[in-house]
C-alpha cells in the first residue's frame, strides 16, 4: 500500500465520518455504538467489505423517509448486527 492509497483512505474514512455527523441524533449513537461493537468483534474485512457503508447508506435512507432508527434496525439491534456479519469472518473467531 502506498502513500496515495493511505491518503485516499484517509479521505473516504472523513468524508464517511462527516455523513455519520450529518445522521440524525438517534441514527448516530445507534451507529456509534455498532460501530464500536464492529470494531471488536466485527468481520476481518469491516471497511473493505463495504459493511459500515452499506450500513450508513441504509440510516440514510431510513432517516430521510422520517423513520425511527428502531424501526429500520428493529427493537433487537443486537440481532440486526449480527445478521450484517453472518457469515462472515470475524475477530472474535481468530482468538
């Protein structure tokens, strides 16, 4: 990996950061708090595997058609997560 691609990480990682801003004060603490749980124990391949994208992209969504964060992840958010990374190789595995 050269400089570029470090810089351009790093470019898409702010721009990523300032759209989870921009989410609604509800959407946001829900996203913070799966994102910290990811970072755990989430899949190996959490940024590269579009998991946090697609997951911003689907509260986006949710928050522009005026629904309730718990209405798009459902009352078990737990169970929602973990449903995004069946499948799918995570830290937790390797230990």
């Amino acid at each position: 990996m050269g400089v570029r691609d470090l810089i351009e990480g790093k470019k898409q990682w702010r721009a990523h950061v300032a759209r989870v801003k921009a989410l609604p004060p509800d959407y946001r603490i829900v996203y913070d708090e799966i994102q910290r749980y990811l970072f755990k124990v989430g899949p190996v391949d959490l940024i590269d595997g579009g998991v946090l994208p697609g997951l911003l992209d689907f509260f986006e969504e949710g928050a522009a058609a005026g629904r309730r964060v718990l209405d798009v992840t459902g009352a078990d958010v737990a169970a929602f997560v973990d449903g995004l990374i069946k499948g799918s190789p995570t830290y937790a595995d390797a230990d």
